[in-house]
C-alpha cells in the first residue's frame, strides 16, 4: 500500500467514528460488516503490522524500506537476525544465500532452527518464518554457496544492500571483493567473527581496516595482503574484540540424532557461540541498512 491508499485507507476507518489508535478495534468492526474486501487484508498486512515502524521513519521512510532490496549471504547464527530485523521492520524483497540444512547444534542461536526445523534446508526454514511475519513479503530462498563457480550466478548490481553473514574465510574474501567493486549505490555491510564471545556491551561497528582484535578481520587483511588483492573501497563491519577460550567438549550424542549434529563439517574449527551475542551481530547489521534507507528516505 503506498501513501495516498494508507492516507485514504485511514480516512475510511475514521468514518465509523473509533479513535486513531484503536486499529485492532477498527479492523476487526470492518471484517464483521458488510465492508469487508481487500481494504481489510491490506490494512491488515500494511498499516497495522507496520504501524509502530511508520510512526518513527514517517510515511516517507517507511515506504524506501519496503521497496529495499537485500541480499544476505549466510542464513546462520548472524545472518538468520538480520533477515529477522529486516522482515520485521518492513523491508519485503530479500534474498537468502545459505547451502546448509538446520543442525540440532544451531537450536541454541539462530533465528529459525528449532527441534521441529531439524534437517530442512535452512533457507527454507528461514523463508517459512519470514512470511508468517510478513505474507506479502517477496523472500527467494537461495540453496547455494557463493564462491568462485557461483558468483557470476548472483546479479548484486540489482540489489540495494549486500550483506555478508558468511563463515568461510574464502567465501567471505571473495564476496568482499566484489561487493566493493560494486557502483556505490548498492551498499555493503559485513559481519566479522561472533563466536567465542559473551559481552554484549564489546560489540562495535567500524570501517573494516579500523578493526581491532577481531581474529577473522585480522585473517582476511592477511590473505588480501599475501593476494595482492584488496577491496575497492572502505566499508562497514560489526565486530567485537572479546575474545574467549572453548572451555567446553563436544556433547556425546544418541545414534538417532547423530545424523542432525553436522550437516556441514567443512568448518576447520567448530567454536563456542551463543544467542545474545549471534543476534546482537545480526540486528546491529539490520539496523544499519535501516538507517541508510531512512538516511536516503
């Protein structure tokens, strides 16, 4: 629903002489008489899910989040929050990029793995939850990596924002590479390393090469420096200098739920992570595409 409908929209309910900020009452008056059509849906779906978003951006902004179009490469314990943040703030184009399946060990931190979504294809999962939020919401699911047999597949130059929620070392260079490369008006945040972290308040946001203390940004300098490859332009990461030792061994595991435990073991190391911070990572990055959206508005 753009502006002129919504303002028409809410005109219309005004009639039936309910007070501005009655939606549900209003709403629910208007299914129960003979009015109800599409008017109702819409409302539904457009003005009262995002209502509370739309008091604080303006019609304006609210309207430059619904047309955003994101991508986000890595549906796990950051990548999973973004999309949430995203979704649930009105932003309805979104692609998600992920090859793994939902792991039981990805029950304590990411977004849509839950001991029902066990074994299903995490981009599914994810999409499955998004739309309950938002039915109207355009999400395509992605089942795929992005690597060098796969990058040319991705048009990036079609969307608004990139976002790099991704594990791999390769992967992560190689997407950074080429989202910096990209005209300026597709914008590029990056999620470096949140795992063996606990405080909140440590989390930061920087211009990558500003970056302290963080073992994966110090990794990715390193390999774009022995590459002799660098990124074509400055961007934004989330971060956080803590740093803390695995203290904890792997849980033995029944034989009826081995099967689920790893999907995908290409990870060198399998580190300690939890849901405060994976969310905090993902939000932070969500929060920073919605507030260039809005800048821009």
């Amino acid at each position: 629903m753009n502006a002129c409908e919504a303002k028409a929209a809410r005109k219309r309910v005004q009639r039936y002489g309910f007070s501005s900020g009655n939606a549900n009452l209003r709403l629910d008056f208007l299914a129960e008489s003979d009015k109800r059509s599409t008017f109702v849906a819409e409302m539904k779906s457009e003005y009262a899910i995002f209502n509370r978003t739309e008091r604080l951006v303006g019609s304006g902004g609210m309207q430059a989040i619904s047309a955003a179009r994101v991508i986000i490469f890595g549906v796990g314990g950051v990548g999973s929050w973004v999309a949430e943040g995203l979704v649930r703030s009105g932003v309805a184009r979104i692609t998600l990029v992920d090859s793994d399946r939902v792991s039981i060990t990805n029950v304590n931190r990411q977004c849509p793995a839950t001991t029902k979504t066990i074994g299903e294809v995490k981009v599914n999962a994810m999409k499955s939850r998004l739309l309950e939020i938002n039915p109207d919401a355009k999400i395509e699911a992605v089942e795929g990596v992005y690597d060098s047999t796969t990058c040319d597949t991705f048009n990036l130059e079609s969307y608004d924002y990139v976002i790099d929620a991704i594990d791999s070392l390769e992967c992560k260079a190689l997407l950074i590479l080429k989202a910096t490369s990209l005209p300026r008006s597709v914008k590029f945040f990056s999620s470096m390393g949140a795992a063996l972290k606990m405080d909140p308040t440590k989390i930061r946001v920087a211009e990558f090469w500003q970056v302290e203390g963080c073992p994966l940004a110090r990794a990715l300098r390193q390999r774009f420096k022995r590459n002799h490859l660098f990124p074509a332009r400055k961007f934004q990461v989330v971060y956080s200098p803590e740093v803390l030792p695995n203290r904890g061994n792997v849980i033995p595991v029944e034989d009826d739920v081995r099967q689920h435990v790893d999907w995908n073991a290409r990870k060198a190391q399998v580190n300690g992570t939890v849901a405060h911070i994976t969310a905090i990572f993902g939000f932070t990055l969500a929060g920073l595409v919605l507030q260039d959206i809005c800048a821009g508005s």
